[in-house]
C-alpha cells in the first residue's frame, strides 16, 4: 500500500470508531427516555441502525436513523460496558457535578455522552485516555454549542482520573479476580 491509502484506510478507521461511540450515546440516551431494556436497545441497533442497507446513499442512511460507518466491535463493547457500569459511573458523575448541580438537571444528551465515556474510559487496557476524551470532546460539539462541550472536557479528565486509577488499583491487587480481557485497539 502507498501512503495515501494508509492515509484513507486511517481516517475510516476512526470515522467508524468516532460512528461507534455516536451510536453509543443514541443508545444510552433511548434506553434512558423510552425505558427500554439496555439489551433490547443494544440489539436493535446491532440489527437495524449499524448496518448498511445494500446500494443505499450513506447520507440518507443517517437521516433514517442508521449509522452504516461504525465499528461493531467498540459500539458493543462501550455499551455493555456503560450499562453493566452505570451505578458506578453515575456516582462519579454525580461526585464531579457541582453539589448544586443534580444529574437530573443535566440535558439527557449530555447524561448519555458522560455515561459512554464513562463507560469506555472503564475498559481495563482499552484505548488511551486522551484519545477517548477527545473523541468525546468533538461528539459534544456535534450536539452543544454552549459550554457543554467546556463541561465535558472537564469532566472527563477528572472521570477519567477516577476510573483509571481505581483500575490499576485494582489490578495491582492480588487477591482480587482477574479483570475482564479487552483488546487495546487505539481510537
């Protein structure tokens, strides 16, 4: 291969992985307002919104609610990974809001975008921490136009701080049992 097309291969790898954490935050944000199961959410998207419909305009798939770009893989393991964890991550969302600031005040939009970043940056050995909180960084100015995106960033950095130091503790920790495998795939 010549240097552009590890250029082009590059750029759609993280457009689908950029898709992937999108289709993340639209899952958590409808398990969230319509109450439906997180596993019945989960398959829904994996049959009906994260496939590409054969000769179909990829702009029009999008506006039908489908994300034909994304990276199965990582929407699955975000997901999971954000609704097995959300007890966890909602308390560490609730401990950096500001004490005047309920979770139930946040916009649900930026409540799901918190959850799956939480979500991911919990992943022991997943993607690095910077790259996830950019990744979720630009998904917010893709929503917001205030400060949220401002909000996020701080957030997450603290989040992250949290989440990964307890997780090397608790790799550290030779009693405690082995934590579940996940690959180290970059953004």
């Amino acid at each position: 291969m010549n240097g552009s097309q590890d250029e082009d291969s590059t750029h759609a790898r993280t457009r689908s992985r950029t898709a992937s954490r999108v289709a993340v935050v639209q899952a958590l944000f409808q398990i969230e307002q319509a109450g439906d199961s997180p596993e019945a959410v989960i398959q829904q998207f994996l049959r009906h919104r994260l496939v590409v419909m054969p000769g179909s305009d990829q702009s029009a798939e999008y506006e039908d609610g489908r994300v034909p770009e994304a990276d199965i893989r990582l929407f699955e393991q975000v997901a999971r990974s954000a609704v097995a964890r959300r007890e966890q991550i909602d308390a560490l969302i609730v401990d950096v809001l500001p004490a005047s600031w309920p979770v139930g005040r946040l916009d649900p939009v930026l409540r799901a975008l918190l959850r799956a970043a939480g979500g991911e940056l919990a992943v022991v050995g997943g993607v690095p921490t910077r790259v996830i909180i950019n990744e979720y960084l630009d998904i917010a100015h893709g929503f917001f136009s205030g400060d949220e995106p401002k909000m996020v960033n701080g957030m997450l950095d603290t989040m992250a701080r949290r989440l990964r130091a307890s997780a090397n503790t608790q790799d550290a920790a030779p009693d405690e049992a082995p934590q579940e495998a996940h690959g180290a795939e970059g953004a």
